[in-house]
C-alpha cells in the first residue's frame, strides 16, 4: 500500500455524503467525525467503506446476481421489478449501470489497499439454494 492520506480521503467522502449518513457512521463509532478523524482516520474511512458497501454496493450486487439466475436458470434476460400498480423499474435496462457502480466501488477500495477486506463475493447464493 503506498502512502495514502485516509483522513484526506476521508473529507472528500465528508464533501459528497448526506448529514444522516455522517450521523450514522458517529453513532456506530461512539465519537465525533472530526475526532476520529484526527484520532483514526483508517478506521473512519474503512466505516464510510463499509457504509457505502452495504446501502448503495450491495443492492446492486443483488441485482447482477438476480439477473443472472434469471438468465441461467430461466432464459429470461428482460425483466422490471413492479414497485407498485403503476410503477416498473425496468432493472434490466440498468444491468450495465449497476455493473460500472459495483466495479468502481471495488476498483476503489483496491487502490485505497482495502482488497482483501471488501472482497467480491464469488459464491453466487442461488446456485446452492435452489
């Protein structure tokens, strides 16, 4: 890993993150942003990582791996997610889109020396499930 500033990239995240997802890496930290910050800024930026990963990375995941069963399993390459009577989310026109999100985030957190701790899953769930 060479020599990376955390508590740097940790103000640029600070820069582009809503006031209620600073307010919740706080309080699963038990302290301050600027004081972990100043204190552990590799710990700070591995919680934003972590944060990230599991509200806006993993559903996409989800998405890729949905798309990919459905394929597989059943042949079916075009499909919408109903979200109500009127609303369909066309999630197959989204599968490139999704793709480049998950790919960045993990492009990311290799350059920043974090591979090994947000690894890809390479287990795919459905294929032992069903």
């Amino acid at each position: 890993m060479s020599n990376i500033d955390f508590a740097k990239v940790c103000m640029r995240f600070r820069e582009k993150l809503s006031v209620t997802f600073i307010e919740r890496i706080e309080r699963r930290l038990g302290e301050s942003w600027e004081k972990v910050l100043e204190e552990k800024p590799k710990d700070l930026l591995v919680a934003v990582l972590q944060d990230i990963r599991l509200y806006y990375v993993n559903p996409y995941e989800m998405i890729l791996e949905m798309s990919e069963l459905l394929k597989q399993t059943y042949g079916i390459s075009c499909f919408s997610l109903s979200f109500s009577e009127r609303y369909d989310f066309p999630i197959s026109e989204k599968i490139e889109e999704a793709s480049k999100i998950v790919n960045s985030f993990y492009e990311m957190t290799e350059s920043l020396g974090f591979g090994q701790m947000f690894m890809r899953s390479t287990r795919r769930w459905w294929k032992y499930e069903f």
